[in-house]
C-alpha cells in the first residue's frame, strides 16, 4: 500500500512513522508512507488560507494549494482514495479500517483553521472521516489514528495473523481479557481455566467474557452484531442475572 498524508506541518509525522508497528511495516515492504508539505504548493508566497466570503470568524484553507498538491501525487492515472479528515465526516470505525486496508492507494488530507474551502470537499474527495464528535486543532493527529488502525491490518505487518481478526470490534463485539506470566501477582490469580490445557474450555471462556464484557460496557454493540445460538444463550443469561 501506499500512502501520502497532505499537511501544513510534515515533521509532526517523523515520530509515528519511524517507531513501532508503522516502522515494522514499511521495513517489510508492506506500505510506503509520504508527507506532503501543502504550502509547498501554494500559488501565493506559500499562502494556504485565506478569509471566508460572506465574512465569519476564522480563515478557510484556499482550493489552490490543496489541488495542486492531490494532482501531484496522482498524476500516474490511477485515482486513489482522497481522504478528508474532517468533524463533519464519517464516524471511523473497525469495519472502515477493514475496508480501507484493502486500497493500494490512500491520501490524507488535513486541514487547519475554520475549514476547508467547499470545492475540495465537492470535487476532490472520495470519503470524509472523522474519528469522534470532537474538534482537534487539526487532521494531522486524526490522520494518525486512522493510518495506524489501516496499516496494523495489512497482510503481514502484525507477527500473529489472528490479532487483527480478534481485536475488539472486529467481531463487532469487545476482546476478552488478557493474561500473562506471572499466573499469581501480589495475590492476584489468573482464571485457572486459563492454565488448565482445555483448549476447548479457554476459547467457551473467551466467547463469554467477550459478551459480558460487551454486555456491560458497550451492549450498543449488540444491536448491530449476528449472534450466534450460544452466544444468545450468554447473552440472555447475563441480563437474566443483570
């Protein structure tokens, strides 16, 4: 995969794409990870803003630059998916990541100021996101989140295969909880089915934690996710006990 960010800040991005999972994946050749400078691409003294028609508090980033900076990072023919990272967008969650994974080509574009000039989110873009009913300073951290989420989903970025497909979410139900070494901490002991062998048992054990713990922190979730029988059976025996 390949990836372009736009911004008008490139260095805030040096730290995430050269540490962890990200740098693990561009070693492996998995995906190729790009900044764009915006004001690079500005036709007037490097000026990426300017005050919005109509008046109104705020600047509005100017159509020029971020046009101009899209087309040169897509003038191989082939048109990629043009990410807006916007409040206004689409709430992000695991199944767009998913969907988002399987492109071979994304660009990001974050904005700063008031907004964005109209004509970039008409005949620009092809997804607006957002990643919660908030307003950050701007896309770059947004961006972030949404790449980090992408890329760990990749086919062989993460060392075990079936992490990505466990992950919270990703069933459309919350993960189980996790336990390691050591199996008693100050008095604290592991769930004993945990060390008993019984594979069998540890996964029964996992599918109920995971709908309890769905249950009482997110059921929400249980509107929206395919239940099978047993897991209807531990779901109305939790609200049968609620």
């Amino acid at each position: 995969m390949n990836i372009q960010v736009l911004s008008l800040f490139p260095p805030m991005f040096e730290g995430v794409f050269q540490h962890s999972i990200m740098k693990k994946a561009q070693d492996k050749g998995a995906v190729t990870l790009g900044v764009v400078d915006i004001r690079e691409f500005a036709d007037n003294k490097r000026q990426v803003d300017d005050y919005p028609f109509g008046g109104g508090a705020g600047m509005v980033l100017k159509p020029e630059p971020v046009f101009n900076a899209v087309e040169s990072i897509t003038n191989d023919g082939k048109k990629p998916r043009v990410i807006l990272m916007c409040p206004q967008g689409e709430r992000f969650t695991q199944k767009k990541a998913e969907e988002l994974a399987r492109e071979e080509k994304l660009v990001f574009i974050c904005g700063h100021y008031e907004g964005y000039d109209e004509r970039i989110r008409e005949h620009l873009v092809t997804d607006e996101i957002s990643i919660g009913d908030f307003v950050l300073t701007g896309g770059e951290l947004a961006a972030m989140t949404v790449i980090d989420s992408v890329v760990r989903l990749l086919p062989g970025v993460l060392g075990n295969s079936d992490s990505p497909v466990r992950d919270s979410f990703s069933t459309g139900l919350l993960e189980h909880p996790h336990y390691t070494r050591p199996a008693d901490f100050r008095g604290m002991v592991v769930p004993s089915v945990l060390t008993s062998g019984n594979h069998a048992k540890i996964e029964d054990w996992r599918e109920e934690q995971g709908m309890k713990r769905t249950f009482e922190r997110r059921p929400d979730l249980l509107d929206h996710v395919e239940l099978s029988d047993k897991q209807k059976n531990i779901l109305a025996r939790l609200q049968a006990e609620k």
